[in-house]
C-alpha cells in the first residue's frame, strides 16, 4: 500500500507542478532563455506525471475515485509534454486578430481619412 500512496502523491506533484507553469508560461517566455527552461522543466514533468500515473494504474490505486482516470490523464500528460517541446514564440498560431490589432487598424484607417 505504500507504494499506491507514494504514487499518488508524486503524480499530484508533477501534474500540479505542470499546471503551475502552463498558466505561467507568459510570464516565464519573456525572454528566450527563461521560455526554453520553462518548456524543458514542463516536459519533463509531464512525463514523469505520465509514468507516475500509469505506474499508480498498475500498481491498483486509484484516482478521484476512478481507477481508469489515472490511464486517461497520463495520455493526456504526454500530450502536454509533447506539445510542451513547440516554440510558438512570435509566430500567429490564432490566425485571426486580437483586439489590441482591430483597435490599431481601426486608428489607422481613421487617420488616413
């Protein structure tokens, strides 16, 4: 039983530790130093979610009461980590414009009449 509970608590760990920088990957890619680091450390932390959480599936535990969720949250932890590796950097991923550019080219037309 301790090794389900020492499962639990590393998969809580790195899946919340993952969490943390994906919300603050903003913050974090202000240059381009600190945003690979960033990119680097949410990998490896997804895969190490990942492994924690098919390695608590095998090993009989549980999670949220489910014992097939921990299976459906490592897929989707490798697919974090995966994705976690791209450099979007500069790039218009959206391809449609954001407010502060509609509001930029609504001045621009209003200047040019």
């Amino acid at each position: 039983m301790e090794l389900v509970g020492l499962l639990e608590s590393l998969s809580a760990l790195t899946c919340s530790g993952s969490f943390l920088i994906w919300m603050s990957i903003g913050t974090l890619s202000r240059t381009d130093k600190s945003e690979k680091i960033a990119q680097k450390i949410m990998t490896i932390l997804c895969f190490s979610a990942a492994i924690s959480l098919f390695g608590l599936y095998f090993a009989g535990g549980n999670l949220f009461g489910s014992a097939n969720f921990a299976r459906v949250l490592a897929v989707v932890c490798i697919a974090v980590g995966v994705s976690a590796g791209m450099n979007i950097k500069g790039e218009d991923i959206q391809g449609e414009s954001n407010p502060h550019d509609l509001m930029k080219m609504r001045r621009e037309s209003e200047e040019k009449e």
